[in-house]
C-alpha cells in the first residue's frame, strides 16, 4: 500500500469505517508528530510478522512495543534495525506492564497479538486510554467479553477492529464485489469454513516453532506455549472467523442483517492424541492426556434473514 495517511486522515477515515457519525476533533492529536503512532503488544512470530508489515509505511511510527518475552523481543528488535528504524521503547516488566504502556505513551491506536485471553482485557485498556484497537481473532472469549468490548467502544468513541486476515484476501474481495452487485441473486444459504491441520504449531520440540517433537504448556515454544491449552480445556468452535469474518458482510451482517441463534456440535477428539503418539510414542506424557476439543466442529447460525453454515 503506496498511499501515504497522517495522522489526522487516519482518524478520518477510521470515523467513516466505523460507526462514528461525525469526524473526531483535533483535540484528539496529542502529539506533534504527523505521522501514525502504533503499539505493539505482542512480539511472537505473528507480531512480528505485522511489526514488519507495518515499518515498511513511511506515514507510521512504532515507538514502543510490549512483551514478557525477551527472546521475541530481541527477534522483533532485529526487524527495526534491518528496516533502518529507531530502536523503539520497551515494556515488559511482567504481564501486566501493558497497562503502563497503554496509560504513558502517546498512541493513536495499538496492534494485540498475544495469547487469546489477553486479547479482551489489552483492547479494553486501550480504549479507556483514548486508543484506536486492532486485536488478532479471537478479540474474546465469552459473549459478556463481546458485548464488552462493543459498549466500551461506542462510550470511548474508539474503533475496535478485529484483523480478521480472510476478509481482505483478494479473491474474497471480489466474491464480495459479485454479491453486492447481484451476480448470485438472493442468497438463501452460506458456508464458510476453516480446514487446517495445526497439530504442527501445537506441539514442538521447545525450540523450533514448527513439529519436530510434542511438547506444549511451558515445554513447547511459540504458539505451543499457550494455544494448545484450549484444545485441553475447551470444546468450542475456538476462532471460527477465517469462515464467518467473509461471509458475514455478503450477508449484510449488522448492515440491516444480524444473527440470530445458533447450534454447534463436535466430533469426539482423535487427531490430536494421535499425533503425540505418532511423534512421541505412547508411552510419552502428553498421550495420556484427555483432549475435549473434537476434531471437526460444525456450527449453523440462523440469521434473521439467512442461513448460515461455518
């Protein structure tokens, strides 16, 4: 993306997306500084992936970044010297120093990319804190932390956006520009689902972040670390947004459309104790853990004016 955003367009604009009626005062810029001022609260490989993504705009600063892991940090730190940028200030004094950060520093909005628990709780201070949120799916994990989020968005003012990556793949893009001018006719029932077999990214060996062994919890690394630990404790459709987040728009979900009720049902749990013992044979600790979360998750929604299938 070549086109350049202050940091006053930047409100603008996030005015229009969202649901603000009217263009936010200038009394909202606190600092000098006309370009973007993003924090970072997650450093993992997914933060640092977007740390990249977002240092190749010129119009955007990164000028403080959080995180309680200093290995990640010294990898995210990399990225700003290979990229020519100021080294930027760090928080990482225990897993509440989000907090200050979000609190001292001057930010228009702030990027989460830590574990899923986290999500809810960081967004949250970010906006009572008079800053714009991007948080990675899940943005929470109850319908209480949902309706939470939207009530402090629309008191604070602030956009709370979830980055779901799905909706903004071209190809997706141009299903939605076919249903929008018709090409489909009415839609009487959608699908969208997600079929990705991450067994890979929840067991390692604790050194590399991919396979090469079934450890999890504080033996693994990276997403091991955290991730597989629902896959213990919950049976849940865990992130179903890679299929709901493009359908929901060709629907004109909360654009005159909205869900209604829903059922969800699950498989028994195979692959995962399979895959431990495949890879770290039956005798290994992990094979005699009891996984609740099934294998194949199904979820129909029914629409006010649909149907809808994840």
């Amino acid at each position: 993306m070549k086109s350049s955003m202050n940091r006053r367009n930047f409100i603008k604009t996030s005015a229009v997306i969202g649901t603000a009626a009217s263009i936010m005062p200038s009394s909202l810029f606190s600092s000098a500084s006309n370009k973007l001022q993003i924090g970072v609260i997650g450093t993992g490989l997914r933060g640092q992936w977007m740390t990249r993504l977002f240092l190749d705009r010129p119009d955007l600063d990164i000028p403080v970044i959080c995180d309680i892991d200093d290995k990640m940090i010294d990898m995210v730190l990399n990225v700003f010297e290979n990229q020519g940028r100021p080294k930027p200030k760090i928080y990482k004094d225990g897993p509440e120093d989000f907090r200050n950060m979000l609190s001292k520093e001057d930010l228009d909005g702030v990027y989460i990319a830590t574990p899923w628990e986290w999500h809810h709780p960081m967004a949250i201070a970010a906006m009572k804190n008079n800053i714009h949120v991007g948080t990675e799916v899940p943005a929470a994990l109850t319908v209480n932390e949902c309706w939470d989020l939207v009530n402090t968005s629309e008191k604070k003012n602030k956009l709370c956006m979830i980055m779901e990556n799905v909706n903004y793949r071209r190809d997706i893009m141009a299903v939605l520009n076919m249903v929008r001018k018709g090409f489909f006719g009415e839609l009487l029932h959608c699908k969208g689902g997600y079929q990705h077999d991450l067994r890979h990214v929840k067991f390692n060996d604790g050194k590399g972040a991919y396979g090469g062994g079934v450890e999890f919890g504080e033996k693994g690394f990276s997403e091991a670390r955290w991730r597989t630990q629902h896959s213990v404790d919950r049976n849940a459709d865990l992130y179903p947004t890679h299929g709901l987040g493009p359908v929901s728009p060709m629907l004109d979900i909360n654009r005159g459309n909205r869900m209604m009720h829903l059922t969800s049902t699950a498989s028994q749990s195979r692959g995962l104790n399979k895959y431990i013992v495949e890879n770290g044979g039956k005798n290994h600790p992990n094979a005699k853990i009891n996984f609740k979360l099934g294998d194949v998750v199904s979820t129909v929604i029914k629409c006010l004016k649909v149907k809808l299938s994840c």
